[in-house]
C-alpha cells in the first residue's frame, strides 16, 4: 500500500488538492467499494458519506447497473454520436424527457457537468444570434454560485474562490443575490420560501433593468452544493424563474448535483413546478458510476437552428452519449423509480434525526435539511481550538478519516450526502462518528 501511494504521488496530479497536504493526508488507495462503504487495501472500511462527491445514487456497486454495464459493453462499447445512434442513448433520453417537469424535447448530451453547462450557454447564446436579438449576450447567475470550472462555467459561477485566479479571462456576468435558509428547509419545499426576501426583491428588479441585455440566468435550484450547502427555498427559485422567463430571459436549471432525488424528487425543478428553458444533468445521471452528461432542451428551441448548414449547431465531445454510460443511466433510472425514491421518506426523516442529534453541541450552527443533503457549519467551542486559516476543513477530514467516515467539509460546513439508499445502522454510524469529530477537534465547552 506505501508503494502505491509513493507511485501515486510520483506521478498523479490530484484534482482540489494542495501538494503539501499530500504528506499530512496522502491519497488513500481504495481496492473495492459497495454500497455506501469503501474498502482500503488494508481492509479499513470508509464509509462514503458524501457519494464521492455526490454522485453514487444507490450506493456502490449495484448490481443491475453492473449487469447493465457488462451486457452492453459486450455489444457496443462505444461508436460516436455524429451520424450514429444507438438503443441507450436513445432509451435514455425519451426517458430522461418523459420523466422530467413537462416541455423537453431533445437531449443534448455531453460528457461532464462542466461541458453541459457550456452546452447550455453556448445554445443560448446562439440562439439569440440568430433569432435578430443580437444584443442579448450577457448571463446573469446567482452569488454563491458553482457550474464547473471550465472557463465558461466559471465565469457564470458566482464564487470567487474558483474564479480569482482566472478573472482576467473570463466574460462578464450579472451577479444577483440570493437568500439562504437553513432549519427543516425540506418541510418548506413547494411552498413561497423565499419569495418575499428582499435578495428576491433585488433580483426581480436588476432582472428588469439588465432585461435587454440577457441571454440566459444559470441557477442551481433550491441548493447551492458547492457554495456550502446554501438553501434558497422553493419559493425564490419560482418567483425568480417565472419573472426571467417573463421578460424572455433564458432559464438554465443547473441540476447536476441536486437531480436524480438528492431533493426528495427525481427533479428539483418540480418543487417549484417549473420549466427552465434547458435543464444540465451529470454526477447521478449514470447513477454515478460513469462519466455522462446532458441538456434537456425545451420543446422548439432548436426551432432557430434549422434553415442554413452555417446555423448548426457547432459543438461535441468525444464520447458524448457513449453506450456503456447512457446503459448505465437508464439502469439507475429503473432502480430510481422501483427502489430508491420509494424507500426515500424514511431515509430523509433518518438523517434529519441523525442532524439533530450532531446539532446540540454549541459549536453546531445553521442545521439545514433539504431533502437528502444534510449541512451545518461549525466553530470551535474556544478561540484556542480553531484551526489555523484555511485548515479547518483538513483538520476535519483528517479526523473522520481516522475514525472511517469519509466527510469532505466545505471550509466550515460540515454535510451528509450519502447514497440515497443508506441504511439506518449506517446513518447511526455517521451521527456518532461525526458528533465524535466536532467534539475532539473543536471541543465541547
Ligand atoms: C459538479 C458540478 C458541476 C460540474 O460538473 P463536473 O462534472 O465536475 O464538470 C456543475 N454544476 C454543479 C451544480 C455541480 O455540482
């Protein structure tokens, strides 16, 4: 095992990984996984509380979307896209649009979330182009925002510690503000929350004044994931889609990492009972085991796209809707519909519990539910115990770790994403290690 780490780092750049933090916390080399637990070469289990990075659906290794994998990669391993098609990414798409809030009526796919938002933007923006509003050229997107991080994602992401470095290359967007909730944000889903604030207020009246200059406005409905877990309400989304659609802006639901019942729903759109215009899709659309992306694209958008070859649109990659993947995404979508959703109330009042129990100590604050994403933010109980600047999410890692669980902090915010067909030891299990890590690295004063 030290031999794979040391070959690892000798030639392994690690994604969101600082090169010094490697000696304090070398990879952990991971030989097999099933359901919501890693297994180390070692034989130390880690239980996967966040779905490596909220992907993992149902868990790891589930057996129909295995099958799935092998029966289709015996078949078609992959062919492209252009002037091919095949049965997955066919069945995959009608059922994606018959699944999804009413008025899609292609899917675009892609290969990662950040190449469906640039789709997304891309299609906007050409749109416009050749619809005679030639002007409309900005986007609009949320404070706190994430979309990714290729340089079109990022410009749109309202978050300055991805964009800073890059600012300089990036086109400029008009940033708007969004309120954030935290309690039982879940028992408040398809209500008004939020509706009234005065971020939805703000944001309704820079819509209006930036209106003629809009292509689209990219939101991550209800959650901003990597924004640390920010929940806006059902309420705001609502009153800020329907007032952007109103004045012809485009709407662009980013539910990558909200999707597929991380909010109760296979849609998170659908609690606010809204069509966004094109709809990303990624992390569990492959129930988290392939690299897959999509966009749904509202029914007759493509309509300024006909006419001259010069209007096509000019954009792929290379295993956009590749077999093996789309197999893999219809699977999780069956096991979705027959298993996981059905089973879910239960889990999401368990870890609301589980919240409660973590969020007596007084170093808790800010619990929040919505739906399956669980989060909170921590401080330390006496100055003395805080972790030095920028070190409290490693510090906290660090001690999860020790103690099996894999959390990923985001700086302060402690939260559970786990496959959504965990089980209730197991939630015990999470409670218990993570009231046990915010006691011995912050103290409990
Ligand atoms: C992860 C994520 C992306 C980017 O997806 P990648 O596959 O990492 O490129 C975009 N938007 C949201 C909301 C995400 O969570």
């Amino acid at each position: 095992m030290a031999d794979l780490i040391e070959r690892d780092l000798a030639v392994l750049w690690h994604p969101a990984s600082h090169f010094a933090d490697h000696e304090r916390l070398p990879p952990l080399p991971v030989a097999s996984a099933r359901g919501s637990w890693l297994t180390l070469h070692d034989g130390r289990k880690i239980l996967d509380a966040i779905s490596s990075w909220w992907t993992s659906l149902h868990g790891h290794g589930h057996p129909a979307i295995v099958k799935a994998i092998q029966r289709q990669v015996e078949r078609l391993d992959h062919v492209m896209l252009a002037g091919f098609t095949h049965e997955p990414a066919v069945e995959l798409a009608e059922a994606l649009v018959n699944l999804a809030p009413p008025g899609y009526g292609k899917v675009f796919y892609a290969d990662c979330g950040s190449a469906a938002v640039e789709v997304s933007l891309k299609l906007s923006f050409q749109s416009r182009q050749q619809r005679g509003q030639p002007r409309r050229q900005r986007f609009a997107t949320l404070r706190n925002s994430y979309h990714g991080e290729t340089l079109g994602a990022l410009a749109v992401s309202g978050s300055d510690l991805y964009r800073k470095t890059f600012a300089p290359l990036l086109m400029d967007v008009l940033e708007l503000p969004v309120p954030r909730f935290s309690g039982h944000v879940h028992e408040a889903l398809g209500s008004d929350l939020g509706a009234d604030t005065s971020e939805a207020d703000e944001t309704v009246r820079l819509l209006n004044e930036h209106a003629e200059e809009l292509t689209a406005i990219i939101i991550e409905p209800l959650v901003q994931c990597a924004g640390k877990m920010a929940m806006m309400g059902s309420g705001f989304y609502r009153r800020v889609v329907n007032e952007a659609q109103r004045l012809g802006i485009h709407v662009i639901a980013d539910e990558i990492a909200v999707a597929f019942g991380r909010t109760g729903r296979l849609f998170a759109s659908t609690w606010a009972d809204v069509q966004p215009d094109l709809l990303c899709l990624s992390k569990g659309l492959s129930g988290g085991v392939l690299p897959l992306a999509c966009v749904l694209v509202r029914r007759g958008f493509e309509a300024d796209f006909h006419g001259d070859p010069s209007r096509s649109f000019l954009h792929s990659h290379t295993f956009t809707g590749n077999p093996i993947a789309c197999a893999a995404g219809l699977a999780s979508l069956r096991i979705l519909q027959d298993e996981t959703l059905p089973n879910l109330p239960p889990v999401i009042a368990r870890l609301g519990e589980a919240a409660q129990a973590v969020a007596r100590r007084s170093t808790v604050r800010a619990v929040r539910q919505c739906g399956a994403i669980v989060a909170f933010d921590v401080a330390a109980a006496t100055p003395s115990l805080m972790p030095s600047a920028g070190r409290m999410s490693l510090t906290l890692r660090e001690a999860a770790l020790q103690r099996g669980v894999l959390l990923r902090p985001l700086h302060d915010t402690v939260y559970w994403m786990p496959p959504l067909n965990v089980d209730t030891s197991t939630i015990a299990t999470l409670a218990e290690v993570t009231s046990d890590v915010l006691d011995s690295v912050l103290g409990t004063a």
